[in-house]
C-alpha cells in the first residue's frame, strides 16, 4: 500500500512539473530542460519550483535500486562540479566540501525516488547545486545553523521558513522538531508539550530549573507527561541515593546528568565511583609539594572533581591534574595582586575555561573596576561582596549598581517587617532576579528553621538543648539558603558544630572550642579546616603533641 501511494505521489509531481513547463516529455523519455529563451534565468525559476516540490515531499526512506544507481552518481557529478566552481578563493561559501557532498547524496536519492524512471536536466540541476549552496550558506552564517542542523534541514525548509520558526521558538524545540519530516508543524506541537509538562512540573512544587530539565527531556516523547514523572522519579532516587553515600554537594550535578539514561541508576552509580576515585587522586600526598599546595589541593578537591569526572574514563585524572594546574597558576597571579580571598574565588570560575588565564585576567580587571565603581558610589561597605557576585558577568558595572540598589531595597523591606539578621538575607537575597521575594522566602525559612533548632527534643539533655539554642542564629543563617531539607541540613550543621567542639576541648583548648567550631561547620571539609584553624592559634608541636595524646587516650 505504502509502495502505491509513493508511486501515485510520483506521479502527481510529475504531471505538476509538466503543466508549469518546468518537465518535458520527449518519445524516449521526460527530461528536465528549460523552455525559455533565456536558459539561466528560467533554469533557475524552474529550480526554485522544483526544490519547493522536494520541500514539500517527505524524504522518503528505502534501498537505491541499482538501475537508479548511476543517476545518483550523474546528479552528484554535476552538484559537485558547480561547488567546485563556486568555492574558490576569491570567492569561499559557507559550505564545507564534506557537507555539500553528503547534502548533494540526499538530495540525489531524494530526486531519483520521486521521480523514478525520468531523467534530470543538467541546466536545471546547476541551477539547483546553486540554490542549495546560497541557502546552505544563508543557515550557516545567518541563521547559526550547527552543519548537521543544515544537513537535516535544507531539504525540508527554506531560510525564510527556518528564520520564522527561530524567531518563534527556542533551539531547544528546534532541535528536535527539524530532525521530523514535517518541522513547520511539529515545532507547534513540541512547544505545546514543552508548556505542558512545565506547568505541570511545576504545579508538583519542582524548582523551575528542575521543571524546565524535566520538560526539556520529555516534550518530544509520545506520552510527555508520563515520561517527565519517570524522569523526576529517577532524578529523586539518585538524589537520595548519592546523598547516602556521603556525597550531597555533589548528588544533584550526578542526578542531572545520569536521570534520562536508559539506565540512570546504573550511570549515577558509575559517575559516583569517578568522583569518588578523583577525591582520593586529589588527596593524595605528592612528592616535593610544599604543605600549603598539598593543603589548598585538598581544600578545592571537591570543586575540581566535580568539573572534571564526568571525563571520558582513563582521562579524567589527566583532566584534574590540568585542572589543578590551571587553579594554581591563578591562585599564585591574583594573590599577588588582591590577596588570597580574591583569588580563590576567582581560580575557582576560571580554572576549567579554555582560556583559564585570560579568563582570570578578565575576572580580576572587572573586579576591580566594580570595587572602584561601588566606593565613589559610597558603597564601599558592600563593594568587595558585589564585586564578588559580578565579576564574571559580560556587564559587571550595570549589574553591580542593580545589586546595590537591591541590597539596600531588601534591607529597608526587611527592617520594616522587624527582621534582625537583614543584612546577612541581602546578600542571599539580591543573588536572585526577584530579590524582595527571595528575602521574604529566605525570612520564613529562617524562622521555621530557627524555631526548629530552639525546640527542645524528647528525652534530650538539658545541656546540648542549650548549646544549640545559643548557637541557632549562625545555623539558621548557614541553611536557609538550602530550598529543600534546610531542617536536616541544620540539624547535621549542628551535629557537626558539636563535633568539633568536643574534639577541640578534648584537645585541651576549651576557650577556643565553641568559636572554632562555629568557624567551621559549614564547610564541607570540616575537620580539616578546625585543624588549620587551631593550628594559627596553637604553636604546631604543642598541637602535634596533644593531638597524639588523645589519640593514644582512644586507644
């Protein structure tokens, strides 16, 4: 049935091209030929007409038959021919010769099975070779167009066509709407399911940006719904899983990119074993590295696993090592310059570019251009913790001065309704494009997340009620800016603060105990960063010496 219709459709092209004078029956055979005196100028008309009609058609899918085998070839022939004369050096298209040659296969096989037994004129055919170069060149410089995105395209669309779907809809449904037979409409239909399965994400409470990776997922899937839920299941379990394993800071990168594997599970399982390998690699003590190196290593192990062990397995250890490189050199050129705190945040958005050192010139120059900006603004107060949040951005200043007058905008919102910590919420707040409302969110969770910490357990000592009641304030502000399980993450912020605590006063520094333990609790590297800290307080052998005390005292 499929094989008749494909042949009645043949047919009616056929008959269509006759009746426009663009075919021309002849006793042995109807050939593509001009009609016109002015052969150029109605071969190209006649061009225009008949790559509409290829347009129009379905690519169509099957086997060459061999008898049509070398009308292929012929075609092919010409189209290179005509690319060959156009692409020279006074005169380069857009066009790469392997993209052409693939296009000019496509569109041969296309012609010969929509017009099988009939032969191509070769006039027509050059002035076709022409239109697809022009319009091949239009996508590529034009429209942005990838070569595969052509390559998928040129025999579906027109420029104009392609240019009105990109002002109508993102790439994102693009993408996946040019690789159909039919863009033009299933561009519609794709974007009426992305909204769907987005609104309905979000009705379930899901982060927006967890909606929109959910729906970006599974708008083109036959049942999109269904297919976003089985997405967020899978997302959830490997969340909980990773988490289990003593990972968090790193379970939702692992979720994000393994919950639409035909496997997830398994790929989260595999991506936590790289990271976890990358740790340890990170850890390690290297021979002739100095102690601070080893230290700062240690420090930003975390920050440059996670950037590199999603690397091809057997690279990524090259890949850290690199990387590490990178967060060294820039350490080292932007300590020099504005001291280490600087530089650390700095390395760590520049070490993974391509161009890790211009990257972090860049940074550090717009950095101090907002610094300078802010104090003759008479806002030197917040103008490092500014300069801070903007430094990568393509605008720093404008974005800086926004920052500013939402910082004080939040401040004066706050105040009003009563709140006391105002200005540590500003800096939370003013990070979102909705800072009034991100401040009265981050105000409600502080609240609840307070009231939960000065809730007194069942069964709970009276002691370990008070501490945590003393220090609630630092806690609640460490965990709200977390929007889910910020009562967990209090409660661990407080199992860790009691850690330290108890490890420091059984070191024999009780007067320091409580202040370094409030230092270091919300760093994910926790012990380590209570040892440095005792270390700048203690003299280094003393400290050595109580510390093999105690651990004598365990055993």
């Amino acid at each position: 049935m499929k094989h008749k219709l494909t042949k009645l459709v043949s047919i009616l092209v056929v008959l269509a091209f006759l009746q426009q004078g663009v075919l021309q029956a002849t006793p042995d055979f109807c050939c593509l030929r001009p009609v016109s005196l002015d052969e150029r100028k109605v071969a190209t008309e006649n061009a225009k007409a008949f790559l509409g009609q290829l347009r129009e058609e379905p690519l169509l899918a099957g086997v060459l038959f061999n008898q049509i085998k070398s009308e292929v070839e012929r075609i092919t022939g010409i189209f290179r021919e005509v690319y060959n004369a156009k692409n020279t050096r006074q005169n380069p298209t857009m066009v790469s010769k392997a993209l052409f040659e693939k296009v000019s296969q496509r569109t041969a096989r296309h012609i010969v099975k929509m017009l099988p037994g009939y032969k191509a004129d070769e006039q027509l055919l050059r002035a076709l070779a022409d239109l697809l170069i022009a319009d091949m060149s239009v996508c590529r410089k034009n429209l942005r167009l990838t070569e595969k995105q052509i390559y998928i395209t040129v025999l579906k669309l027109s420029p104009e066509q392609i240019r009105g779907l990109i002002k109508k809809y993102p790439r994102l449904i693009l993408n996946r709407a040019f690789e159909t037979n039919h863009p033009m409409t299933t561009a519609k239909a794709y974007s009426d399911s992305y909204a769907t399965v987005l609104k309905h994400m979000l009705s379930k409470g899901e982060e927006v940006s967890n909606a929109r990776s959910f729906a970006s997922k599974a708008f083109y899937a036959s049942e999109p719904i269904a297919k976003a839920e089985q997405h967020l299941a899978a997302y959830k379990d490997i969340v909980k899983y990773v988490e289990q394993e003593g990972q968090p800071e790193i379970a939702r990168t692992i979720a994000s990119q393994s919950y639409a594997r035909s496997k997830p599970m398994e790929k989260a399982k595999s991506m936590l074993h790289a990271y976890n390998d990358l740790l340890l690699y990170l850890n390690q003590e290297r021979e002739g590295e100095p102690p601070e190196e080893r230290q700062m290593r240690s420090d930003v192990a975390g920050v440059i696993a996670s950037a590199a062990f999603t690397a091809s397995e057997g690279m990524a250890r090259e890949l850290a090592d690199k990387y590490w490189a990178n967060y060294l050199w820039i350490y080292r050129e932007i300590k020099s310059k504005g001291g280490s705190e600087i530089a650390r945040l700095i390395a760590s958005h520049a070490f993974h570019t391509k161009n890790y050192k211009r990257s972090a010139k860049k940074y550090y120059e717009n950095y101090e251009k907002v610094i300078v900006k802010l104090e003759s603004m008479g806002h030197g107060d917040i103008a490092g913790f500014v300069a801070g949040i903007v430094f990568t951005s393509a605008k720093p200043i404008t974005d800086a001065v926004i920052k500013c007058r939402a910082y004080n905008e939040v401040i004066e919102h706050l105040l009003a309704k009563g709140f006391e910590n105002s200005k540590r919420l500003a800096e939370y707040a003013i990070r979102s494009p909705f800072p009034l409302k991100e401040a009265d969110i981050l105000a409600d969770r502080y609240h609840a997340i307070k009231q939960h910490l000065e809730t007194r357990k069942p069964g709970e000592p009276e002691d370990i009620w008070q501490r945590r009641k003393e220090i609630a304030t630092s806690l609640a502000i460490a965990a709200v800016v977390t929007k889910k399980g910020y009562l967990e993450l209090a409660d661990t912020y407080f199992a860790r603060y009691e850690e330290i605590r108890t490890y420091v006063e059984n070191l024999g520094y009780p007067g320091i105990a409580r202040w370094i333990a409030t230092l270091c609790f919300i760093s994910p590297d926790y012990k380590a960063m209570a040892i440095r800290k005792l270390k700048e307080c203690v003299p280094e052998q003393q400290l050595v010496a109580q510390i093999k005390k105690l651990l004598e005292a365990q055993i």
